[in-house]
C-alpha cells in the first residue's frame, strides 16, 4: 500500500523540515503543492527551473519520501480570459518539471459549474464544459510532449461532477494522459449517497485503466462543510468518521488498482497518524 498525504497538511515549512516531518509521520509520499507547503524557496510561476525541482524532490528523497503528484489547482473554466491564460500557463509549468521533481503527474480539480450561471443562464453547463474541453485539450498536448499525466478530479459540484462526465472528457479529448484522481467523497452529495454503492462499482468497473491516484477520506454533511452540490454541504472527515462504505472502496480498490498511490485528505496533522493507521487496517481487512 503506497500510502501519502497532502504535503501542506503540516503546514508551509522549509522542504528539508517538510520532508523531515512526513517521514516521522509514517508516509512514503506525498502530493506537494508547492505554493501551499514550500516556505523556504519561492515557486511561484516562472521561478521554477529544473534545478529548483531537483532540489526539492531530493530533500523529499533523502527521507525516504517520493513526490507521487504536484498539486496544482487551477481553475480552468475561469471567465476571465486573460486569468485562465496565466492559470494555464502556471499548469503548463508544472507539467514541463513534473518529472525533475521526481513525479508524473500534476493534478487539479475544474472550477465551479456554476461559473457560467449569470452570463449564459440558459445553457451555462454546456457552456462551462466547452470551456473545460478547450482548456484540457491544450493542457493534455503539453502533457504528451512532457510524459506526464492530467490527474483530473471530479467533484459533485464542478464542471466535472460525475463519472459520466469523466468518460465524456475522455472521449472528446482523446489523449492518453487523462487520468482520474479518484476521490469518492468529492463526487458524493446528499442526493447520490444512497447510492454510493453504485457510483463506487461504476468507477473500478469502467475507468479503473483511468485512475492514477486515490485521494482517501470520510463524508457525512452539515453546516460549514464544502458545497456538494445538492442538500447540505459536505464535511469532510478523517477516515472511519463518516459515512463513505469504505470496505466496498478498499475492497475494489486492492482488486483492481493494487499499488496505485494514495493521498490522505480530510485531517489535520494532529490527526494524520490515526486516520493513516485506520486505513492500513482497513485495507489490509480489504
């Protein structure tokens, strides 16, 4: 089991410190946003060089730790053009160094499927989505010439909400380098969760050869969360808290993707190491 976490779970640190504290922590790797979880070097876009990546990834490495994924969460349907042209260009950034960092693939979410709600009421998904195809047919060209992976995630509420809408982008942007970071709370709202069941199986039986990365968490919904999409929002919780059916998630999961790297979300650092001990009990239960 290849398990990690979000790098800036503990945090903005310097890398050494940052690696350090993975390490210590019991994680073999993790997904590093680098505006996020790098205090000592400045990576914002057009600094980085393949010398800075070697640097980083190295100070991960010499802990034992591997860079699985750069965390680079744009918004790609932004309604600005010239704001979505530098979000782009950051991507594009990320995806040339990916490799120097030691990783091969940078992930993102897909902005809100609501952006266009006000300014094409009528067709305003449709409109969003053209958008999203547009920005992810320029991105996965940039990929292939880098031999890199798009870790695309789908999340309830964004352009990209279902799996449906996962085998629509790849059918539409036919490139190899699509991937699915698959994170079953983020496609889970109140409305889909008594069917959980099905979107799970859905996901393992149809884009399994898609998937690239877990993002490993619970759910359940209130006041305060993040907005699922439909009822309340959802709260995200440390593994075993909530409402996820995560023997049918990890039981598929070592069926069909055995080995692929996990991400640990939805903690705080005081509660990374219990939540990482419930999932290996959990898989190795699986």
């Amino acid at each position: 089991m290849k398990l990690g976490i979000l790098a800036h779970t503990y945090g903005k640190l310097p890398a050494a410190e940052l690696a350090r504290k993975v390490a210590e922590e019991g994680f073999s790797s993790v997904q590093l946003a680098l505006l996020k979880a790098i205090a000592d070097i400045d990576c914002s876009p057009g600094k980085l060089s393949p010398g800075l990546a070697n640097h980083i990834g190295e100070a991960f490495q010499r802990e034992g730790v591997r860079v699985a994924v750069l965390g680079c969460y744009i918004d790609p349907v932004h309604p600005d053009p010239d704001i979505r042209r530098a979000e782009i260009n950051r991507f594009k950034e990320h995806l040339r160094l990916a490799r120097d960092f030691g990783c091969g693939m940078v992930a993102t979410e897909t902005g809100s499927i609501r952006t266009y709600a006000e300014s094409h009421p009528s067709n305003y998904e449709e409109h969003g989505w053209s958008v999203l195809r547009e920005t992810v047919t320029e991105l996965a060209e940039e990929a292939e010439k880098w031999g890199v992976k798009l870790a695309m995630e789908p999340v309830a509420s964004h352009t990209l909400n279902s799996l449906d809408h996962v085998r629509r982008l790849i059918e539409e942007v036919p490139s190899s380098t699509i991937g699915l970071l698959f994170d079953a709370c983020n496609l889970l709202n109140e409305e889909r969760l008594p069917k959980q069941d099905e979107l799970i199986k859905d996901a393992f039986e149809t884009l399994a050869d898609r998937m690239v990365l877990i993002h490993a968490k619970d759910l359940n919904f209130g006041e305060g969360g993040h907005f699922a999409g439909s009822g309340r929002p959802r709260l995200d919780l440390p593994i075993g808290d909530g409402l996820l059916n995560k023997d049918l998630l990890y039981r598929l999961l070592k069926e069909h993707k055995p080995h692929i790297d996990i991400s640990l979300e939805g903690v705080t650092a005081d509660q990374a190491k219990r939540s990482a001990d419930e999932l290996r009990r959990l898989y190795a239960r699986a």
